[in-house]
C-alpha cells in the first residue's frame, strides 16, 4: 500500500509564507550618494593661511610612497600644483 500526502494550498498558508520571506530578507538600502569631503593635502603642507587647491593629474605620480594614477584627483599646496604644471603632471582644464 502507497500513502500519498497532499499539500494544502490554503490562500492563508500561501499569504504566511509570502509575509514571512517579506520580513526574511534585508531591506535594500540605497546605495550612499558621494559625499563632498575633501581629499587629504598630498606633498608639501600648504603655508598657514594658504588654502590647498585642486588639481587632475594627467601622468602617474608617485608622492610620499603612494603611487595616483592618471586622472586622479589630489589637493596640493598652490606652489606644488604650480610646480607640477611646469613639469607637465598635472592635466590641462
């Protein structure tokens, strides 16, 4: 002799089941909008009262043992930036 279970499909087993698995799973939160914090000052500390500027490199850099790739944005001292312009590091805008 052969047993056979049914399943019941009951509307309010089907509604438990889809709140449960509702509450089961983690709310997505939205993914974080960039903040506008500035990067650290890299190179030569600015002169007191002097505010570091920003600038787009267009040449790998390496400054104090980190290397900035292409395109990487970086605040420096206005005299640094000034020095990176002549020597070619720093794009054109």
């Amino acid at each position: 002799m052969t047993t056979t279970t049914k399943k019941s499909t009951s509307a309010a087993a089907e509604a438990a089941a889809e709140v449960v698995t509702a509450e089961a799973q983690p709310a997505v939160q939205p993914k974080a909008t960039p903040t506008t914090v500035a990067p650290a000052v890299v190179g030569p500390v600015p002169a007191a009262g002097v505010e570091p500027v920003t600038v787009t490199l267009s040449h790998h850099l390496a400054i104090n043992g980190k290397d900035y790739q292409p395109g990487s944005v970086i605040r420096v001292s206005p005299d640094y930036a000034r020095r990176l312009r002549t020597q070619g590091y720093t794009a054109r805008t």
